[in-house]
C-alpha cells in the first residue's frame, strides 16, 4: 500500500457547530438528567422514641354521702364530739415571776416618794381589812353617806346593792380561809350595810309617787 493509504484520515469538526445539531431537546434533558435525592426529614427525639401507650386518666370513685341534715342538728353533734378546751392562764412560774418583778417595782416607787417626801410615813402594806373597807365605804357612799350638810343626797341604790352583793360573794368563797379577825370584820361590814340597805329601800317605797294621772273614779 502507498503512504498515503496508510495515513488515518481525520477532518477537523467544528465543536460549537456540532454542539448545536446534536444538542437534545428540553423535554429529552428533563428525562435524562439525573434526579436530585429527596430531602430525608429528620425526626424528633418523641418521633423517634418507641410508642408507649399512655396510662389511663383515674377514673372518678362513687363516694356515698350522708343524708343532709340541719344545720343546728349539725353544730350540736360537733359540740359533742369535740370537748371545749378550758382557757390557759399564767403558769405558776409565770405567776411567781411577775409578782417578784412587781414588789421591785413597788419598792422602787416607795423609795421614789419618800425621797420627794422625806416626813411622809412609809406606805401601809395592804391587807384583808383594806378591802373590805373599801367595799364598805364604796356602798354607804351609793347610799347617800357623806353628803355635805345642806345638800340633798344623791343615792345610787342599785350600785349600792352591786356592792353589796360582791361582798356576799367575797363572804362565801372565803369561808374556812380567814382568820378570826378578818371573819369578824366581813361579817360585822356585811350586816351593817344590809341594814342601811333595807331601810333606805322601805324609805323610797314610801316616798314613791303615785302613778301620773291619778285613779279615775
């Protein structure tokens, strides 16, 4: 063989020119151009976690109720049941105590005074017989006793029997607790003022004045 037979023949292609006459279609392009891969979608950790049924909500109990009653019916019952509790007061140490912090106080007002007052006498210490003088004096005074001369007095006789009832009161709780003196002081005050009240009252029942109008005939 020649040469030139030998020689591989080859023609120079216009690559652009080539791309345009062999260039598929849109709708070609579409079909063969690879697929994007879908999106995974993550899931949550709840997602993810097995399913575990949910416990059941506690059903509602039939309680049965007692047949209603009046209210009164109800507070007597609960009065019943529970026993009134009686009132604390002071301990016996609590009592001690203040009585001590109240003699200091009192000596500290005794010394104030005679200090002020060096001729003045020391102050009495209080008994029995001061109280009951004083109730004594209290009721004769709501009698009418120590009305200045001139002036009509001015009697509070239902004060007067208050008085003399707390000293009946005084009489009964004391009994088998004072000494002789002290018992013969209570009674003696007592009597006297049960006396002046009696005939004070049989004077204002005769003084009374008639109803207002007079008796029609």
């Amino acid at each position: 063989m020649s040469d030139t037979q030998d020689t591989p023949k080859f023609t120079v292609i216009n690559r652009r020119k080539w791309l345009e006459e062999n260039a598929p279609a849109d709708a070609e392009i579409a079909e063969t151009a690879p697929q994007a891969p879908e999106p995974v979608q993550q899931m949550s950790a709840a997602e993810s976690a097995p399913h575990t049924p949910a416990a059941e909500p506690p059903r509602p109990r039939l309680v049965e109720m007692p047949e209603p009653k009046r209210a009164f019916e109800v507070a007597e019952q609960e009065a019943e049941e529970e026993p009134r509790s009686p009132v604390a007061g002071p301990t016996q140490e609590e009592s001690s105590f203040q009585k001590m912090q109240y003699d200091q106080s009192a000596e500290r007002l005794e010394t104030l005074v005679r200090a002020q007052n060096p001729g003045a006498p020391a102050m009495e210490k209080i008994g029995f017989e001061h109280l009951v003088q004083q109730l004594y004096l209290s009721a004769l005074m709501q009698m009418g006793a120590g009305t200045p001369e001139g002036q009509r007095p001015r009697v509070d006789i239902l004060g007067a029997k208050q008085t003399i009832d707390l000293m009946g009161v005084l009489q009964e709780k004391t009994v088998g607790n004072l000494t002789d003196i002290e018992k013969q002081t209570l009674d003696t005050a007592l009597y006297e003022l049960r006396m002046t009240f009696l005939e004070l009252t049989r004077m204002i029942s005769l003084q009374t004045p008639p109803p207002p109008g007079g008796a029609k005939h």
